[in-house]
C-alpha cells in the first residue's frame, strides 16, 4: 500500500479498535514493512493521535484517551451526542441498531476523555427510556466490550444468568452479536461445553476480554443470524420437518424475500426449489409462503400442505 494518506487512514481505522495491535500483523494488514509501520505510528502521533506503544514479546500498539480529544473531526458536543445516541439505541435494543453502531460506539468511547466520558454517563443516567415485553435492557458496556472482543478475536470471559435463574461463569470464544430488533444475543463457542453457544446479552454480566487471541471457528450453520434462528427453534423443542417447495421464479427472486437460512436452488430457467430440514414450525412456514407472491407448489412436507389448504380455505372464506 503506497498511497501514504490512505495507509495512515487505514492504520488509524485498525488502531481505534479497542485491542493492542502487534506491529509484524499490523504490517501484515497493510501490507508493509515493521519499518513502514513504526514511521506511520510517528506520523499519527504528530498529528495529536495518542498512540501508546509496549515492549516485549507480546508488546504492540494502541490508541488510548489523550488529555483532549484526538482529532476525530468531532468537537466535545458533537461526540458527546453521539456517544449519547449510540448507547440509547444498543442498550435498548431498538430495532434498526445493528452490531456497527455497537462498533462505533467501542470505538469512540476507547478516545473520549475522561471528562466528556462523565458527561455522557450523566445524561445517560438521568434518561428514563420507554421500554417494551419484558422489559429486559442491555447495559452499554457490556456490547462494547462484547463488541470489543469479537473485532479483537479475544476470549472473553463472563458471567451468565439463565431463563431459571441459575447462574454459570462462561468462557467463549466470541463469534458475533446478533439484534433481533427486540433483543441482542451473542452468537459464541463455548469452550467449558465444548459446542456452539447462543447467550442472551441482557443475561450476561462482568464481561471481559482476557486477552488471550483466537482463530475463529466455522459455525455448523450458516451465518450468525441463521444459527440463532435454529437454536431458537430448538430450544423451543420444535421437531425438523423435510421442506420440498418448488417456486415459478428465480432464485435470487425468491431467497431475497426469505429469511437467511430458507436458501432455494435454481431449478431450471426461471424457476427455483427449496429443499432440506428445517426446525420452523408449520404455521410460520405456511404464512412466510403466502406472503411471498411468487406462484409455488408445496411438495412436503405433508403437516406444510394440509395447513396452506386451512389458510387458503379461511381466505376464500374472507372474500365470498
């Protein structure tokens, strides 16, 4: 990478996440010397960035909160508004607030100061949010640091309060936070089961990276959102049911109006077909079908069919 302003931009981009950064894999990263490196972290700090470097073999570098703000082309109202924003929206869970606003919010709260850090816990104490269901709320810095730890690649340790009450300390390898809308959950590998996890946030407490790094594992299933969809389904003990559903449309037509883990197959031109075990339950099923508006034959399961005939019998029973 020679195109100097664009590497220190890139450098800067990596450096604002919360962890310590060896100088060989930042080099790796960008694809330059250690040398280049050390000269780029010289530049930034001349810039006012407070970069903080450490000796010894698991020595590196990282960005940590200077006396004022670093220039983020941000003033102190402009980053406390938006510290204030972000940890509305993620410890509320407030649908459309996805993991990068989490990852945003990680970020600048690792620069703020102090005294705009107590400014935005100020005001975000003496808000009263207007909550829903259960009432259930994340504390802000228990994503962040989840959030932390997944960009980091760092186990993290926690501890963990099940639906019955009992409580559990955990040891995970972090995979990815995952917003319903309603709620966050962490997508993670166990490593005291031994087996994929999914842990409800507004569960978890004490959450801390240890530092010690990991190479992620591939998930069983799909993506994050995907494996969370099924563990749901299991946990609520719905049985797998072998899906045969043939569509008159394209593939890339139809998997773009079906949740994640439903992938359909081209299936000659113009056409497609999904096939495979599902852990959905009927009714869900029968209704994400109809509202497709796609032309399509249920091929099975059987318990599918017989309840897209009940629903096709109540709606031309709707309109006589």
């Amino acid at each position: 990478m020679t195109d100097t302003p664009a590497r220190l931009l890139n450098l800067l981009s990596l450096l604002q996440t919360p962890r310590e950064w060896p100088g060989s894999e930042l080099a790796d990263r960008l694809a330059v010397s250690a040398r280049t490196i050390r000269r780029d972290i010289d530049r930034l700090r001349d810039l006012g960035y407070p970069v903080e470097a450490t000796r010894g073999a698991v020595g590196g570098y990282r960005l940590v909160a200077g006396a004022a703000m670093p220039p983020l082309l941000l003033d102190d109202e402009e980053a406390v508004a938006i510290a204030v924003g972000l940890r509305a929206g993620a410890g509320h869970a407030i649908e459309g607030v996805e993991e990068a606003s989490v990852r945003a919010l990680a970020k600048l709260e690792q620069v703020l100061p102090a005294r705009l850090r107590h400014r935005v816990s100020v005001l975000q104490n003496a808000t009263l949010p207007l909550t829903s269901g259960d009432g259930a709320t994340v504390a802000p810095g228990t994503l962040t640091a989840i959030a932390g730890a997944v960009t980091g690649r760092e186990r993290l340790r926690f501890a963990y309060r099940a639906g019955d009450g009992t409580g559990t300390k955990r040891l995970v390898e972090p995979y990815r936070l995952v917003s319903t809308g309603r709620r966050w959950y962490l997508v993670a590998y166990d490593l005291g089961r031994e087996d994929w996890r999914t842990f409800r946030v507004d569960r978890i407490g004490d959450a801390f990276a240890t530092g010690a790094r990991y190479t992620p594992r591939e998930l069983p299933e799909g993506d994050a959102a995907a494996y969370l969809v099924r563990s749901m389904h299991r946990a609520q003990g719905a049985s797998e049911l072998e899906l045969d559903v043939e569509f008159a449309a394209p593939a890339e037509v139809v998997a773009g109006r079906l949740p994640p883990h439903l992938v359909p197959v081209a299936d000659g031109e113009g056409r497609c077909r999904l096939r495979g075990r599902v852990t959905d339950s009927v009714e869900w099923l029968a209704l994400r079908l109809a509202l497709l508006e796609v032309d399509l034959t249920v091929h099975g399961p059987e318990p599918l069919r017989a309840r897209m005939r009940h629903l096709a019998d109540r709606l031309t029973a709707a309109v006589p």
